[in-house]
C-alpha cells in the first residue's frame, strides 16, 4: 500500500506531516505493509497533466506507474480557524474509491505527535476497513421482546436471550421498541476481525446502564478482592505476632539475661515485672534490664490478645470474600458488560506509539 505525500498549496508542513504520520500507521498494521519509494501526489499531478483534482482515468494512470493495484492519496487546505481539512482517497483498482474527509489542528506539524498519530490512525481504519461486515451477538438477558432499531433503523424483532447480526463495523447503537417506547437499548463497537457481545439496558434513559439481569450486584467483585486482601493482612499480621510471642521478641537480649539468672521454675514475665530476690539467687538484676524485658513481655501479651481476634475475623473475611469471588463468577451481570466494553488497543511504528483505551459508557 503506497501512501502518496499529500498535495497542498499552503499547508506543506502539516501535508507532509500527516504523510509521514499515514506511513507510519500503515508500516505498523497488520494487515498491509508500506510500498517502498517516496512518491508525491503533486509530482504526478503535474507530470500527467490531471490538474489539481485526479479524475478516476488520472487516478488509474497513477496506479499504472506505481505497478500497484492500491494506494492512499489526498488534499489539504487551510481553513478558517486555524485549522487544516484533509480530503483522503483509498484508490484500489477495479473498485470504488473511498473518501474520508477531516479537519484538524494546524499546529499538528511534526509526524510523532500523539495526537496526528492518532489521526492518522483513524484515517487509514475508516479507508480500509470501509463497507466491511462485522458480527453482532445481541444479548437480551431479560428477553424482552419487541422491534429492534440499529442507529435509528428498524432491524426486524427480537425474542429470547440472544440475537446475532451481520453489520457495517463502526459504532452502533441498538434500542428495543414496544408500544413506541424504547424498552432496551445498547451500544457498541462493531469490528471486523472477531464478533463482539453487546448487552441490551432497560429504560429508555440511555445515559444510565440499568441491566437487564440483576442476578449480581456490580459491588460483589470489587468487595471480594478487598475481603481477601484484608483478611490475608490480619492473618499475616497474626502469624507475625504468634511468631514474635513465641521467640520472646524474636530472641531479645533483656529477656535473655534476666532468664539466664532466674531459680528454676520461676516465669522470666513473673519476675521482669515483679523483680524479687527469691526470684534471683545471684542478687536481683539492674532495673533497666528488668524493665526492658517487662516491655517485652507486654508487648508479647498484646500480640496474643490481637491473636485472639486477628485469627479468627481474618479467616472469615478470606472465606467470605472467596464466597463472593466464585458466586461471581458463576453470574453474569454489568461487570462482565464493563470487560466487553473496554478495548486497549497498542499501536507502535518505527518512530512513535500510543495506547488507545476506547472505554463505551
């Protein structure tokens, strides 16, 4: 696929760019490669004498001298507002010609701008990818039945749960009509390669997504992660305590030294904290020392009662948030409508990239 440099008569840092930004998006698609040879569409405009506007005979002659049996070409303007429009042709021979038309921005003058990538990148979709048939499943959880309208277009009935449809890609928008009220409606983005599920609403308010399932409610996800996570904290945080209680603080050096002067039989907490010398044989220790393995055995009691509630309440919030975890799975409601309805689409060419997130909401 060649894409010619755009012709222009005042616009040639932004005709150049939006040419260079083409080639880019084409080099990055899967579908086609980019022709080898730099050719400018005003060359051939002069060198065949077509005039400012190539007519389908000048187009084909153009065809004829690339050898190739496709290629982009366009016009660009200046116009009011600071702005430039672009006049785009896919020319393939022995077919229609498509035609795209877009205003932008002149100050978009250097081809790895995001925002000309981006451009460009619609641009070449709408080219290629015109008239194509994408497939449609139309879910219907509620099975409402009535006329359904495709972009304000009668579409024939729908009944039961799902409906499949062959349509242009693109953006559509689907309403479920009875009695000349909207009882459902839906939207979302028809693409060529693989069929996509659109989800029907009820009500006729179009700015609010009330499911017509409401077997699951969209907090039970959300809530169970957050359970678990909690739950797995406050075990952790046990575990760390029960650990610490059982090594003395982790082998501290106060309880250490006042233990190893102890009479057998006596507790090293019992004695720390109430030091006595029928307690200490060899005389009672310092009372720094004694005090810092009090600390300790203090801290040690906290832990254990902290144990006591940490355990338990964690082990219920990890089994209840796994509970909620599965039931959700097993239902299908507005989250699985949010996953179909979000599409990351990457985009990278030799000198620039970007992350596309189309969100339908």
């Amino acid at each position: 696929l060649h894409v010619l440099e755009f012709y222009t008569d005042d616009a040639d840092d932004q005709a150049k760019a939006l040419t260079l930004a083409m080639r880019s998006r084409v080099r990055a698609s899967k579908d086609y490669s980019l022709a080898d040879g730099d050719f400018a569409l005003g060359v051939f405009l002069a060198s065949l004498k077509c005039g400012d506007i190539p007519d389908v005979a000048c187009q084909t002659a153009i065809g004829d001298k690339l050898k190739i049996d496709r290629y982009i070409w366009g016009i660009m303007r200046k116009v009011q507002g600071g702005q430039v429009t672009i006049d785009i042709h896919l020319w393939q021979r022995g077919r229609q010609d498509v035609r795209q038309q877009l205003t932008f921005s002149d100050n978009l003058t250097v081809p790895e701008d995001q925002a000309l990538q981006k451009i460009a990148d619609q641009l070449l979709n709408k080219l290629v990818n015109f008239g194509k048939i994408g497939v449609v499943k139309l879910l219907n959880p509620g099975k409402i039945a009535g006329d359904l309208f495709v972009d304000g277009q009668p579409h024939g009935q729908i009944r039961g749960d799902l409906a499949e449809l062959s349509l242009p890609i693109g953006e559509r928008h689907f309403e479920v009509r009875s009695g000349g009220k909207v009882v459902a409606h839906g939207s979302g983005l028809v693409s060529p390669n693989n069929p996509v599920e659109i989800e029907l609403y009820g009500g006729e308010d179009k700015s609010s997504q009330v499911p017509l399932s409401t077997d699951q409610a969209v907090w039970k996800k959300p809530a169970s992660y957050a359970a678990i996570g909690v739950g797995g904290a406050m075990v952790l945080g046990a575990a760390y305590m029960s650990l610490w209680s059982a090594t003395n603080g982790f082998g501290n050096d106060s309880i250490k030294q006042v233990s190893s002067q102890l009479r057998g039989g006596v507790k090293v907490c019992d004695a720390a904290r109430n030091p006595s010398a029928a307690a200490f044989p060899r005389g009672v220790p310092d009372p720094t020392l004694t005090a810092d393995a009090a600390k300790v055995c203090d801290r040690g009691d906290t832990f254990k009662t902290l144990q006591t509630i940490f355990y338990p309440v964690g082990g219920l919030l990890i089994a209840g948030g796994a509970y909620l975890l599965y039931s959700s799975s097993k239902e299908k409601g507005p989250e699985a409508v949010i996953r179909r309805h979000i599409e990351v689409v990457p985009l990278v060419g030799h000198n620039a990239g970007y992350v596309d997130l189309r969100v339908t909401f």
